[in-house]
C-alpha cells in the first residue's frame, strides 16, 4: 500500500486525488503555482503509469521521484480517493 | 618529474615572514591522493592533535589535488585543513570557483600557513615570488570588496581566498572566502585565518598541470563531458534550478527537518523553494573553473527591506535559514544568505545557531532583554537580524557567532543541540533517512551530509537505490561507497556533484594519465579508507571517543509529523556493527592489524592494541 491516508471519499467509480507538479514538470501546467495542488477526479482503479501517460500527458519517462502521500511509489500502483500524487524530474542537491 | 601534482609545498611562516619550499613526497601522494587526504598527513606530521585550535602552533593548510586545474570537468576544487577551532575535530572544508586552480598554476600543490602575524597582512604569490604585505587597510572589508582591492594591489586577474568580518572576529562560524562568494564554510576554518591576522591570500599563476599522457586524459576528459551534457541532473535541474530543487521533494518525504529539529515538515517549503528562487530572484548562472554544469546562483531581491545581492542560497542554506528558523519568506531567507557572505560565515551552522536560539526563547530559558529582541520561530526580520549580528559579533551576535553547541550549553539546554561533535546537522532528517543517521553520527568532521551523502542511494539510486527506512547492509553502505568513496574524491580536486554523471571508476580512470602513477579502483577504495583512518586517529588524539559518535536525543524519538510520522534514527545504534566493518575495535580505536593493512603508524599511541 502506497497511501499513508486515505479515507472513503469515493463516490460512484470516480475518485478525488490531487497533484503536485515540481520543477522541469511545471511546464505540463505552467498555470499552477509553485506546490499548488492540481485537483483531479479519476476513475477508481486508475494506477499512476494510467494518470501520467492518459490524464497528465506526461512520459513517464520524465518522470524520476513519483511520491503518493509522501512515500514512493511504482508506477502500476492504484491511486485511492484522497491521495496526494508529487511528481519530480530527476533532480539532486547537495 | 611531477605529473599532475605540482610538486611543491610552499610555507610561509606569519610570525617570522620565512618563505620556504618542499619537494612532495610523491610516495605519501601516491598513499594519500592529495587534497584531503594528503593536507590531512601532512598536518598530522606538524601538530600533536592535542593542541589548541587558535593557537599559534595550529597551521592552516590549503591543498589542491592532482586533478585540480587540469581541466577535466569541474576540477576546482581547493581545501582547508587544519585542526577546527568549532569543533576541535579535524577540518577539512572545501570550496571551487577558481582560487585552487590559480594556486597549482603558480606551482603549489599545498600550502603551510603557520605561526601568526602581529597585524593584518595578506599574501601575494606570483609564481615563485612571495610576499607578505600589510593588510590593515582591508581589515573590516566584506570578501567581494576585498577581492577587489587587491586585484588593483596586485594584478587584475589574480585569485583570492579571504576572510570576511567574521573571520577577523574569530567568529567560530567562519569560513574562507573564494571568488568573492564562495565558502570553504564548516567547521571555523576562517576563525584561524582570523587568529593569524591573515585577511587574504592574493595568487597569479603563469604555469599550467602538467599531465603523464594528455592523449588518453583528453580522451577521458571528452567522454566525462559528453556523460554530463547526456545527464538529466547536471545538465537539467542543476542549470536550471541548482540544488534547492531538493526543497519541495525532500519536504514532500517528511524528511526536511524544521524549527530546530522539531518537526520533519515545513508549511513554507514551496516559498522557498529551488523554482521560488528561479521565479522571484535568480538573475543567472555562474560555473567554477572547467566546470560545464554551472550549478551557482548569483541572485538578486531588487527592493523592499531586505533588498541585496550574492550567490545562492544553496538548498542547505535555504534549509538552515528557512525551514530551521521556520521562516517562509525567500526574500529574507536570500538577504540572511548574502549577509553571510559578506560576513564570511558558515549558512548552516549560522541559520542553526539561530533556529537554537529561537528554541531558547520560546521555550523561556533565553529571554527578549538578552537577545534585544524577540525571536520566535516564523520571525524572518528577527532571523535577519540575527544573522547581521552574529556576522559582527555584536551584542547578543557574541554569543552566537560561537555557533549552538556552545550556545544551547551557555543556557542550560544542551539537548537543544542538534549536531554531532559540536557541528550542527544538515537538511536530511536522520529520524528519515538512516544512512544519514549513522553518517551523521560517524563523521570525523562532526555531523555533515557531504562526507557521505548517503541520499544518494537512499533518494536517487546511487550507485543503487536503498529506501531510506531500510536498516540491512547499510553500515556498509555508509562506509565503503560513501565515506571512503567520498575521502578518495575530495582528494582528487574534483567536484562531488560530477558523480551524478560520472562514477567513481571514470574519475580514477582519469587521474592514472594525468598522474602516471596507479590509481585503480581497489587502490583508490583503499585510499580513501586510510584517509578515513588518519582522520579518526587524529580525532581520537585530540580527545574524542565512542561516547561522540552520538546524535542527539530528539531525532532518536519518533518524528511528530508528516508521511514519516512515527519514524526515529536508529541506524546510529548499530555502531559495533560499522566499527567491525571498519577493522576496528569496540571502542571506534583502529585495531593494529587495520594499520598494518593500510601502512599506517600509530603515531600517537591512540590505536587498540587487538
């Protein structure tokens, strides 16, 4: 299980998840401000390969630290109503 | 015949103004790299370990490594080694822009600073002149202002490393300034230079590196930078957003420590984060000597009250200043950064020292009549201010610029410590990431990120990916890709932040035709642990044991918030565990046979007789 908390918002088949887009990726949604989070209903069982490539339209290749809830995650991994998805290029500090 | 290395040491003694030259010792350069290692050697031959850190006897030794200037990628590198005056550890604090570079141009590998002078003085080197100048009309100059000056005192394009004010009000702070804007920051370097009235080191040099094969070191040199172009980190988010684009990721993990270790999450991370910095203040990129991936920030606030300009803030600077004082506004976070660069002090142990502070006040063992003010977490003008006054040692800045070990013992908290061997921890949460944790615990610098940066497995997967909660085979984790890994590359003279693109067998394969001589993997891996054991037996000369190989309590308990709520530093307990790995004995002393193994002498008696 990925989500540390989830609760049963989930209502008919579709599911309330929200989403960070964080540095190089910002430019998928260039509209949102910095760690503003972009709401989203997807339907229940959509996994995160499912909402990058077919909802966010990112490659999952861009795609370097894939967080839900703060915890990493694979990308075959089912979203639940609630979580938070952050998403990173690859990035590093020192 | 040197390649590579220089082949000379220059020393110069401040209280009777010799100059002398020494041959290297190509044999010790071959068993200690360079750098690091090899400033680490030369000053365990010069001082008793025991000796007191401001004291005369306590040289300050700048080395360079055999890849320094060579002009492979991102070979700026330069260190300062000398007994800490923060610390009373080891130091070893290292810096890049174009000052290393500038001194093996003019011919030095090392260079011995010792004794002291009676009056400011600074040091020009034009190759093989040296001189030892006054300096009384630079004494209280900020470092950019200095640089200035003695490009017009000496020659337009000659290097400087200096000290700020803090540095000349022995601020234990302190850090050596390069390039204007560059620290070699931890550890109270710059208090030394400041106790030896040595404002400035002014270098110009007409030679170049020579190298054993340059055919094959160029060839080596062009597949390094195609790796780094072809590298998403060095030639993506490192241009672009330097390296505080770890804030919002390292935050978002519940591992971003705040208001003094308190917590492991911080409301204000995205205001201060690298993309802020990008939106609101950068103005554009600066690279080091050969460096291609140009990490640096030179940044503006154009107006309001806290209006300045400088480099950075790095990402630890934006922590220490930011999450830690639980301040939220980048403008502020950017002045406090740039005022200690004027004052030539050291961002994390500063903005520490200040988060320590505010715990004091708020839990009322420090009260407003003392500082002067208020100072409540949250409070970015208090922060500021604080700052200011620790770079000037004035009024409640006397008690700070002696960073929060001595400051959280002066008040009757020493639990509000949080470091290691009285050097304040960095921004990955120990309570997270347990590499860091034994790391932090372990390092012979007291608690720093970069002697084993252990994040980079636990976060980016390298050289392979352990998550961060994960306890197995992590001492030898810590120890053997990262300690000893990072010991052997401080010593080459090339930066850390190549290792995102390159491996550690790549930059071995570079120093053999720079150098001529052997340094394979194993030999390489061998290396940096024996720099690693010169550095413990000094440690343990001058008067640590076991019993500092600890962290403090807090990050020992479970972390009140975040996705990591519930986690605590545990790997710090496996200790026994690390000290077999390391060959030595229960006690953290390396055991005879350990010596033998790495042709080491015990020379002062402090290794376990097992």
């Amino acid at each position: 299980m990925c989500a540390a908390t989830r609760d049963d918002r989930a209502q008919k088949n579709m599911i309330e998840i929200t989403v960070r887009l964080n540095a190089g990726l910002r430019r998928y949604r260039p509209a949102l401000g910095i760690g503003e989070a972009l709401p989203l209903h997807v339907p229940e069982g959509t996994n995160l390969k499912e909402l990058l490539s077919r909802i966010l339209q990112i490659s999952p290749e861009e795609v370097a630290f894939l967080l839900v809830n703060g915890i990493k995650c694979s990308l075959d991994e089912p979203l639940a109503a609630g979580d938070r998805v952050a998403l990173w290029p690859p990035v590093a500090g020192g | 015949m040197y390649n590579g290395y220089s082949g000379n040491i220059l020393r110069v003694d401040l209280s009777t103004g010799a100059v002398t030259r020494e041959p290297l010792d190509i044999q010790m350069a071959e068993d200690f790299v360079g750098g690091r290692g090899l400033a680490s050697r030369l000053l365990c031959t010069e001082i008793d370990p025991a000796v007191d850190p401001l004291g005369p006897e306590n040289p300050l030794i700048f080395g360079t490594g055999p890849l320094t200037g060579s002009g492979a990628p991102a070979t700026s590198r330069y260190v300062v080694v000398c007994k800490a005056p923060l610390t009373g550890t080891i130091a070893c604090s290292n810096s890049g822009g174009f000052f290393g570079p500038e001194l093996k141009f003019a011919g030095y590998d090392f260079l011995i600073i010792q004794g002291e002078s009676a009056e400011p003085v600074y040091l020009w080197i034009s190759d093989r002149t040296v001189e030892i100048r006054s300096a009384e009309a630079l004494w209280g100059e900020f470092p950019a202002a200095t640089e200035a000056a003695l490009r017009r005192l000496t020659r337009a394009t000659a290097k400087v490393a200096c000290i700020g004010p803090g540095g000349e009000r022995l601020s234990l702070l302190a850090g050596v300034v390069n390039d204007g804007y560059r620290l070699a920051a931890r550890s109270g370097v710059g208090a030394l230079m400041g106790k030896k009235k040595l404002k400035a080191i002014a270098v110009h040099g007409s030679g170049s590196v020579r190298l054993h094969d340059s055919e094959q070191f160029w060839s080596a040199t062009m597949d390094m930078h195609e790796k780094i172009a072809a590298d998403p980190v060095s030639f993506g988010s490192f241009r672009a957003y330097g390296t505080a684009s770890l804030v919002n990721l390292i935050n978002e993990m519940g591992a971003y420590p705040t208001r003094n270790f308190q917590y492991d999450t911080f409301e204000g991370a995205a205001n201060t984060s690298g993309e802020a910095v990008v939106e609101d203040i950068l103005q554009r990129n600066r690279a080091c000597f050969a460096c291609p991936i140009a990490c640096t920030r030179v940044s503006e606030v154009k107006d309001g009250p806290y209006k300045g300009r400088g480099e950075g803030p790095e990402y630890e600077s934006i922590w220490a200043l930011g999450a830690l004082c639980g301040v939220s506004d980048l403008a502020a976070v950017a002045k406090a950064n740039f005022i200690c660069g004027d004052y030539g002090i050291d961002t994390i142990s500063t903005g520490a020292t200040i988060a320590c502070a505010m715990e004091l006040f708020e839990k009322g063992a420090l009260s407003e009549k003392e500082i002067g003010f208020s100072m409540r977490f949250g409070d970015a003008a208090a922060m500021v201010r604080a700052v200011e006054m620790t770079g000037k040692r004035e009024g409640f800045g006397e008690v700070l610029a002696d960073g929060s070990y001595r400051l959280a013992a002066r008040y009757g908290h020493p639990e509000f410590f949080m470091g290691v061997k009285k050097l304040e921890m960095s921004a990955y949460s120990p309570r997270v990431f347990q590499g860091m944790a034994l790391q932090y615990a372990t390092s012979n610098r007291g608690a720093c990120h970069v002697r084993g940066n252990t994040v980079a497995a636990e976060l980016y997967g390298i050289p392979r990916y352990m998550a961060p909660e994960l306890l197995e085979q992590k001492e030898e984790m810590v120890r053997r890709p990262f300690q000893n890994s990072t010991a052997f590359v401080d010593s080459t003279g090339i930066c850390l932040f190549t290792k995102f693109a390159i491996t550690h067998r790549e930059i071995c394969a570079l120093l053999t035709p720079a150098t001529g001589l052997d340094f394979s993997f194993d030999r390489s891996i061998e290396q940096g642990d024996r720099i690693w054991n010169i550095e413990r037996m000094f440690n343990l000369r001058a008067g640590f044991t076991s019993d500092d190989d600890k962290l403090p309590q807090r990050v020992t308990e479970p972390s009140p918030d975040g996705p990591r709520a519930g986690s605590r530093a545990v790997l710090h307990e496996h200790l026994q565990t690390y000290y077999q790995l390391r060959g030595w004995d229960r006690s953290g002393r390396p055991t005879r046979a350990k010596l033998d193994e790495l042709g080491l002498e015990d020379w002062w008696g402090v290794c376990s007789d097992a």
